[in-house]
C-alpha cells in the first residue's frame, strides 16, 4: 500500500474534429468579451480563423511566442494585452504559445482558453517555465492553469512527421515518469499507461499515414492524458536532464526529451522495476528502455545529443547542474552513474 495526496485540477476540455468552431460560445462560457489571440509565429493562418470565429469579441493579436517563453517576449505581449483592455486570451500553437498564455494569466488574471496543436501538454498544467537572461525557472500556481483547453485532431494532422514523432515522446515522458512518481496514484497510473499505450501504438502506425485521423485522435487523447499526469505528480531525472539541457545548452525542447528518456528509463529501472514492468507491458515489449529506443530509430527522430548540437566537452557542466539539487528519482543521483548516462546518450547508443 502507497499513501499519497491527490489534487484533481479544474480545467475544462473540449475534444474532437473541427472543434476550432467552439471557441466563440467557449469564451461566451467565461463570460469573457475581450480577447487577445495568441497564434503561434509557424501558423498565422490558424490566427486568422481564430480572428474569424470570434468576431467582434477579437480586440488584438500576437504572433511572437518564443521557445522556453522569454521574460522579454511575454513583457510585449503584456504590454498590447493591457493596450487592447483584453480580460481573456486564445492561444493556438504548440507549447511555447501555451506558456506564453499562462505567463500572461499569472501577470493579469486573464482567462486562457488553448488550442494546442502539438503534444506538449503544458494546457493541462499548473506549470510555468520562464526563462530570463539564459535562466529558466519553474513556477506551479492554480492561475496558471487555463480554464478550457479545447483539442482539434484536425489542427494536428499535418503536424510534420520529425515535430509529430519527437513531441509525442515528450508526452510518452511524462506518463513514464509519472509512474515512478514518489506521489503517483491509481488515477495518475491509470493515465499514465492509457497514455503509453495509445502514444505507442499511433507512433508504429504513423509513417504509413502521418493525417489519418484515429492515429492523430490516439495521440492527441495520449497528450491530454499524459500532460494530466505532469500537472498531477513530480517529475525525475528525465524531466531535470532536459531541463538541463533546454536551459543551460539551448537544446530543442522535444528532441532532447526523444533522445534522453530510453536512458533516464535504462538508468532508473533497476530502481523501479514494477513501473518499468508496467511500462514496457504498455509498450508490449519485457525491455522498456530498449523499445523506446528502437521506437525513436523506427520512426526517424533524433538519438542523440551529439546531433542536437551538445558538444562532448559539456557533458561535465551537465553532469554538474543535473546533480546541483536533490530531487526525488528512484535511483540516485551520482556522478558518476549521470556521466555515463550522458556519456551514452551523447553517442547515441541503444539502452541495454
Ligand atoms: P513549440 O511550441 O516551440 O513548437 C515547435 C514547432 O512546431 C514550432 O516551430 C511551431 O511553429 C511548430 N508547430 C506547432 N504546431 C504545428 C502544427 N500543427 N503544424 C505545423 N507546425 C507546428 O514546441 P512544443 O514542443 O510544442 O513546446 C515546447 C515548449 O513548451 C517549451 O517551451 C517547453 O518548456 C514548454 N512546455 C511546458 C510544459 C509545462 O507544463 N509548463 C509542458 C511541456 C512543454
């Protein structure tokens, strides 16, 4: 038996096709009139229909979210967001334009209603991460969790096949290290595997057909579910390497989780083998930390720090900021044990 504390957040979500059509009565729902729409800069056609669907209660627009949402940034956007006297915002992009939501929300109070259109799952989260001069911080605050997240399948079916593939594994690591959590619970378990399952089987079918629909729904549902699970529970080793790396080395957010989670998972598992059982069962493989990795050659994505940009003469920096801090994480923390972890996803090699 596990003790644990469980806070079930209040969001509301909305999911299908087409569901973009929802968000003038979702907003109306709030009880909002005045709304800045936040597209993200990839995807200003998405911008314009938001406009569009919402006619008049549109009063202003930003295009400019950037990755790890700079303290810079979110100080242009506050400055229309007050300009235009907008009391809610509509943000539709992948994570960085969430964060730039929610670094609003927890400056103003405004409602955030979020159409994301990747699987980062930060819509469903009570977590900020700002970075300002090179360094992110994290805040967690029940304002910073949007009021509705509405999730079209149809905004993601042309995600391209690199971002769909690394930003679904940045999604699978949530719902892995959920269920080592030193706080996890039957709820966050429940999701944590549905997560996996549905996450791994869209990423063997993908290749074949990147739009078909069931696929996109399978991880889209994957996403919501596992970013639950990353608002519900602590995070570990995986989620303070990448940190790490995104913060201190100007990584890529969702390839730098697709590189490290097999050896975060190889690394922890000896430490938590009821999880990593359960885990590679949802995987359908006895090798969890093997078949995620064979999943990342299957499908394209990058795996390793080395073709990311790390150079080897960072591994002992990284080492260092990893180890800085105590957090929880089934195995310890050791120097050691982190450079070879490192050492290993530097090189690319498969987990044994
Ligand atoms: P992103 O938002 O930067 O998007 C990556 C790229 O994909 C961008 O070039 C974007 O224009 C493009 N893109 C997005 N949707 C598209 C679509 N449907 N079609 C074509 N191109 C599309 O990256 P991300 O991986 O979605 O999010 C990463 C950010 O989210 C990071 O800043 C990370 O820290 C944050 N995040 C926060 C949390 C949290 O809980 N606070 C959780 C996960 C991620």
């Amino acid at each position: 038996m596990s003790d644990f504390r469980y806070t079930v957040h209040p969001a509301r979500v909305v999911f299908g096709s087409h569901t973009l059509a929802d968000v003038r009565p979702e907003v109306e729902r709030l009880g909002r009139e005045r709304v800045l729409v936040l597209a993200d800069p990839g995807l200003p056609e998405l911008g314009d229909r938001i406009r569009e669907a919402l006619g008049h209660l549109a009063v202003g627009r930003f295009d400019g979210a950037a990755m790890h949402t700079p303290v810079a940034v979110t100080e242009k956007a506050l400055a229309l967001l007050r300009e235009v006297a907008a009391d809610c915002v509509v943000a539709i992009g992948g994570g960085s334009t969430t964060g730039l939501a929610k670094a609003l929300a927890v400056r103003t109070g405004v409602d955030q209603v979020i159409l994301p259109t990747t699987y980062a799952g930060s819509e469903v989260t009570p977590v900020l991460g700002e970075t300002d001069g090179g360094v992110k911080t994290t805040r967690s605050s029940p304002d910073i969790l949007p009021e509705t997240v509405i999730y079209d399948v149809e905004l993601t079916r042309g995600l391209p096949l690199d971002i769909t593939v690394t930003s679904a594994v940045n999604a699978l690591a949530h719902a892995v290290e959920a269920l080592y959590a030193p706080d996890a619970n039957p709820v966050t378990d429940r999701l944590a595997l549905e997560a996996i399952e549905r996450i791994a089987r869209a990423l063997r079918r993908i290749k074949a057909d990147p739009g078909a629909e069931d696929t996109r729904a399978d991880l889209l549902t994957g996403a919501w579910l596992a970013g639950t699970c990353l608002g519900a529970v602590g995070m570990g080793l995986h989620h303070k390497l990448c940190h790490t790396l995104g913060g201190a080395f100007g990584l890529p957010h969702s390839p730098t989780h697709a590189v490290v989670l097999p050896h975060a998972l190889a690394y922890n598992a000896p430490h938590a083998p009821d999880a990593v059982r359960r885990i590679g069962e949802a995987l359908g493989s006895p090798d969890a930390p093997a078949a995620l990795f064979d999943l990342l050659v299957e499908t394209g994505a990058p795996t390793s720090l080395r073709e990311l940009g790390l150079s080897e003469t960072d591994l002992p920096r990284a080492v260092e900021l990893a180890v800085a801090k105590p957090y929880p994480n089934p195995a310890p923390l050791t120097e050691d044990g982190l450079t070879g972890l490192l050492r290993a996803a530097w090189a690319g090699e498969r987990p044994t």
